[in-house]
C-alpha cells in the first residue's frame, strides 16, 4: 500500500503507539482487501461496546488502548450500550453494570461522543464525504440515503480508524464498487410490512448491492425501520432505491444486473405470514427506538402516547408491562422532559444511550417484547429467546394501554 | 471454526481440537464474529495464542485480532497443496524447532 510522508511517520510511531497500532492494523486488513491507499475519514462510528457482547477481552483491549495514550483525532460516536436501568425493578447484575461502565468510561476518556446506532441524526454526513462507521443500520443509512460514503467497519475497526482519521480505500469508497448488481422490483407495501420487506430482500441479495424500484417510504422513520432490517439479514453497506438515494440515475447508468427478482405484493404477505406468533403473555416490554429515534420521532411519539392516554376509558393496570423508547443523549428541552416526566406513571420511559437488544431481557425478568422493528425482533428472539410481536407504531401505542394483544397479518 | 463459543479465553483451548497455545494454527476461517479480535488479543497477553497461523479465507476481523497481537498470519493460496506438505511433513517429522516442539493444530 502507498502511505504518504504523514502516515509512515504515524505507523513508525512518532505520534504514540496508539497511533502507530492502529495504522498498522487498517494497513493490513486494507492490503488484505487489495486497498492501494488509505483516505481521511471525517466521523468514525465504533459499534460492539456492549459488556454482554465483547465480554472481558474487550474491556482488556480498549482499557489497554487508553493506558497507550490513544485518542481519537475525528468526531467518534459509538453505538448505545446495554440496559443498565431497571425493568419493573429487576436489573442486570451488579458485576455486569459496573463492567459496561468501565467500557463506557475508557471510551469516554478515547473521546468518544455521543451513542447511539443513529449517529446520522447526531452529525449528519455530507454527500461524498469519507466514514468508517460499523453500525449496519447506520452504514446504509448514510450509503443509501445520504450519499456518503462507509464500509460496515468490523470489530475494533472504526474505533482504530477514529484514532488515526484514515480508514482503508476499498469497498464502496471507490465510486465504481457502489453499483447495484442484482434488480428488486417490488410492489409497494403498507407501514406495517415495510420492515419485513427489508428482511426479505436482505435474504434475497446476501452480499450484493441491489436497486431496489416500486417503493415509496411514508417518511424517514419507515425508511431507517427499512435499512435496519436490510442489514440484519445481509451484509451489505449500501442499496440504491429509485427515488431516495440521491445519485440513483448515475449509479444505474450502464448496469447490468447479475439476477432480477419481482417480488408480488402476495410473495411478501407469504413472507410476513412467517412471523406470525402465537398469543403471548406474561410480563411485556413494548420498544420503539431500534434505530433510536430522532428527536423529531421521539416527540411524535410522546404527542401520540399523550392523545392515546386521553382515550383511555376506565382504570389502567400497568403492572406487569413497560414502555421504552430509545434515544440518544441531547433532547433536554424542558417542554420534552415535562412530557416525559408526565408519562413516567405510565411505566412509559425514555431511555438515552441503550439499545434493548444488546441486553439480556430474559435476564430482566421479561417474558415477550412488542416492538416495531422487525430488526429488534430478529436480535432479540435470538439474543434473549423470547417471544417477539411486530406490529406498526400506532397499534404498538394503543396495545400497550388496551394490552389487548392481537395483530391481523 | 468462532473465536467466541469455540475457544476457551481463558485455556487456549479449542473445543474438540485441544491447546492452541503456541502452536501453528492451520485452518479454512473463522466465522466472523466481532468478539474475534478481542479474543485473540487477550490469548496473546495470556501467552496462549497460536504462534502463528496459515488461514485459507482470513477475514478482516481475523486480521485485526493478528496485527493487534503480533501473531504471523499467511494465507496460503494453495489450500489442497498445504495440506498434502503438512501431512507428508507429519509422517517425515521434518518441521523446524517451533513445529516440532510445539506442534501444528490442524482444524479441518
């Protein structure tokens, strides 16, 4: 690989051996890759910082980076971390809580900001500009929608990448490698199945970028619920769907599709009939925010539970169910905390930074989840082998008061 | 074979193969789990790595875990060829110091 003056003075150590470390390791996996060069990078987005994910052999690694002096040099965010509050009163245990919080405070101290799997709603990147993100979700939210421009960084990866600003140049930062190879032409769907269509086409595409036609989102929640079932069942970083991603008339320009799939709107219900689940009971947890919400889709959120509360006839007993709704850190207005605080007797909470499904909710006591990610129900019934229901937003809120547990797939 | 589930942090040791503390570790990949990196790292600072490994499809995680820890990795382009060299070798005893005294860890 070609490394410029700066970068042979980074990996020969002048700039610490944190520095020096992780260039060594981004040459490497680019040289494996058949990378020539390296490029600057403007944000770096780590992901795996859960404790019940990297374990002890993580809190060593990163623990060891910070004694080295390692900071990073770009914005660095990073995903959200386990559950470290109380479900109905039942926590993880000590010994896990204080470990994730090591995990936290080492980054902290590498400089990293902000966590969540959205960090396109904290800095959102420019068109054509250069990340080393490794959140799915967030990496082809920024490739498809944005037009910037990210490899799904694994592992230690991106956090390396933040502390040197340069990640590997392959992959989908090179122009011609963004090119669809394999055509969805799709009937259109309705709110509550665009999550499984993203499962289903994920399924059908594996490792190759599909353009994706006959889609309309009915906003940019759908889409992102879209993106994050897309990138739970491929590995791709990017789609290029006709009408959102902005460059999607240059990349179709000469293509020629190695594959061609029609997907009938009875090939997708045939497919959604699969998640179809039996009666749950028991203690609940019903989420939304997988992806975190914005703050704009946290305060749609708050507004609907509001005017579905003021529907509400009789007594409501909400003893053996909690609402969450996951976010990032950085919604303090005062005329939001008064909405939440308002709603904390309804067990409803909103809880910045965390991500339900790199907890163990088995181990806080919670018997079923209703959600509506179909991304959360593919982790969290593998992850924590409970039952998961999907089911769209507005049915999510009024089931959660109503309890009433019915979903017409 | 999966660095988390397959491998015992902390006894080197992979499940149903044996130690693969300081041996030449010869095998087709790993699945690509994210915890592999860290797991390599920390065998390496515990002394129970593999000394070195030849992998027929390395990953990029698989590297990282490699470079972090100074452990020699080689991809080997002819995989049917290793094989047959690394069998002929086990039955002529011809492997240098490191090999002989230490041993290869073959996971088909």
């Amino acid at each position: 690989m070609y490394l410029s003056s700066i970068e042979e003075r980074i990996i020969n150590g002048e700039f610490g051996s944190a520095k020096a470390l992780a260039l060594k390791v981004i040459v490497k996996v680019g040289e494996s890759l058949g990378a020539q060069e390296l490029i600057t990078i403007n944000h770096a987005h780590v992901s795996g910082i859960s404790y019940l994910n990297i374990g002890d052999s993580g809190i060593e690694f990163i623990e060891d980076v910070v004694a080295s002096g390692g900071s990073v040099e770009v914005f660095t965010s990073a995903n959200p971390y386990m559950v470290i509050s109380d479900y109905l009163g039942k926590k993880h245990a000590d010994q896990t809580i204080e470990k994730q919080l090591r995990i936290i405070n080492s980054l902290n101290k590498i400089g990293v900001k902000f966590y969540t799997c959205a960090p396109y709603n904290v800095r959102p990147p420019r068109f054509g500009e250069h990340l080393a993100w490794a959140e799915s979700n967030a990496v082809l939210y920024a490739n498809t929608v944005l037009g910037a421009l990210s490899n799904k960084e694994g592992g230690p990866l991106a956090l390396l990448a933040g502390i040197v600003g340069r990640t590997y140049k392959s992959g989908v930062h090179i122009l011609s490698n963004r090119k669809p190879k394999v055509l969805i032409n799709s009937a259109g769907v309705n709110e509550s199945e665009v999550g499984f269509l993203g499962l289903m086409i994920g399924e059908l595409v594996g490792e190759r970028i599909p353009y994706i036609s006959g889609l309309k989102f009915r906003d940019t929640y759908h889409l992102k619920l879209f993106l994050a079932a897309l990138g739970t069942t491929s590995n791709i970083p990017m789609a290029v769907i006709e009408e959102v991603t902005p460059e999607y008339k240059e990349l179709m320009r000469d293509v020629s599709y190695e594959e061609v799939f029609n997907l009938s709107y009875s090939d997708i219900k045939s497919y959604v009939r699969r998640f179809m689940r039996e009666v749950i009971s028991g203690r609940g947890l019903y989420l939304i925010g997988c992806p975190h919400l914005s703050f704009n889709e946290l305060v749609h959120v708050l507004n609907r539970l509001l005017s579905e509360i003021n529907n509400v006839r009789g007594p409501l007993d909400l003893g053996s169910r909690e609402l969450w709704l996951t976010t990032y850190e950085g919604f303090v207005s005062n005329a939001v905390l008064e909405l939440v605080n308002g709603l904390a007797k309804y067990n409803v909470k909103v809880l910045p930074n965390v991500c339900a499904v790199v907890s163990r909710l088995d181990l806080l006591g919670v018997d079923y989840v209703v959600t509506d990610s179909t991304k959360a129900c593919s982790y969290i019934s593998r992850l924590s082998k409970i039952p998961v229901l999907v089911v769209p937003t507005n049915d999510l809120i009024k089931m959660y008061f109503t309890n009433k547990l019915s979903v017409d797939l | 074979m999966s660095f988390l589930g397959d491998l015992d942090v902390d006894r080197g040791y992979l499940v149903g193969y044996g130690s693969v503390s300081n041996k030449l570790l010869v095998f087709p990949g790993s699945s690509g789990s994210t915890v592999g990196p860290y797991v390599i790292y920390s065998l390496a600072k515990k002394s129970l790595a593999p000394a070195a490994m030849i992998v027929k499809n390395p990953d990029t995680l698989l590297i990282t875990g490699c470079v972090l820890s100074n452990i020699p990795m080689v991809i080997a382009s002819d995989w049917v060829g290793l094989a047959e060299t690394l069998k002929e070798c086990t039955r002529a005893r011809c492997y240098g110091k490191l090999l002989s005294s230490e041993g290869v860890l073959i996971v088909e």
